[in-house]
C-alpha cells in the first residue's frame, strides 16, 4: 500500500513539473496574448452567409458578418487582453462575447461591456464572382465598411 502512495505522489509531481515547464516556455495557453490575422483569410462563400448572421471564421482570429448594406470582417481577438474569442468566446443574437474576462461587442465590435475599452478592428472584405469571400486581414477599415454583396 505504501508503495502505490509513493509511486502516485511521484507520478503527480512529475506532471506538475512538466506542466510548470510547459507553462514557463509558453506551450500552455489559456488563450490571452494571441495575435490578429494578417494576410488574405479565406472566408467562405456568400451563399453561405444569410442577411444578419455573425460567424466565427474556421481556424481563424476572423469574424464574419452579414446584414443588409453586405459582408464586412471584424477581429476576433479581445483589445482587453488579446484573447482568440474564436477559442474562448461566443457570439450570440446580439453579441460577441470574450469568456476570458467577460468583456462583450455588438454584432458590430463596439464594446458593450468591459474591461475591454477599444472596439474590435474591422478588415476589408472582397466578394469574387462566384462568391468567395477574402478578408483582407492586413488591411483595416471603418466599422462601417460594407462590401455589397453581387447580385
């Protein structure tokens, strides 16, 4: 018995050594200092984007958002303290929501609720003809930025 107590104490001590070296050389997460996208970032297609969605865009720190003036892409990273709300976050009928700290956004990035102070950055989209949706994450633009959706 007092074999398999020493065996389990070094068992669960040599996890938490790992655990604390992991952390120390930044291979644990809890989602905070993540940086925006950059770049083109493939979004989908328009087709599969209805009037008055907000939706996390696939792998991702990208939201995508339609409603009647067209599609434009927001930041998915929190300005309180760079949490991916893709990973640790919710959008729902009327708002984004960071699960880190609780900060929250209207569908359209304005802060609502802190302790986040700035409002998320907003990034060009472009519509191909067939669709396809680019957000050009390396660009920013006004909140109010809309691209029309092609008819």
């Amino acid at each position: 018995m007092e074999e398999s107590r020493r065996r389990f104490l070094a068992r669960i001590g040599t996890t938490a050594a790992a655990g604390c070296i992991l952390a120390t050389l930044g291979g644990c997460s809890d989602g905070e200092g993540q940086s925006p996208a950059t770049g083109p970032v493939p979004a989908g297609n328009v087709k599969d984007l209805a009037k008055g969605t907000v939706k996390f865009v696939s792998g991702k720190p990208v939201i995508l958002g339609r409603d009647d003036q067209g599609v434009y892409a927001l930041s998915s990273i929190c300005t309180h303290d760079q949490c991916d709300m893709s990973k640790n976050g919710t959008i729902g009928t009327d708002t984004i929501q960071c699960d880190c700290h609780g900060s929250r956004f209207d569908k359209n990035g304005k802060v609502t609720k802190g302790p986040a102070s700035s409002d998320l950055d907003h990034y060009k989209v472009e519509i191909a003809a067939n669709g396809d949706i680019t957000v050009q994450a390396s660009e920013k633009v006004a909140a109010t930025a809309r691209t029309a959706v092609p008819g």
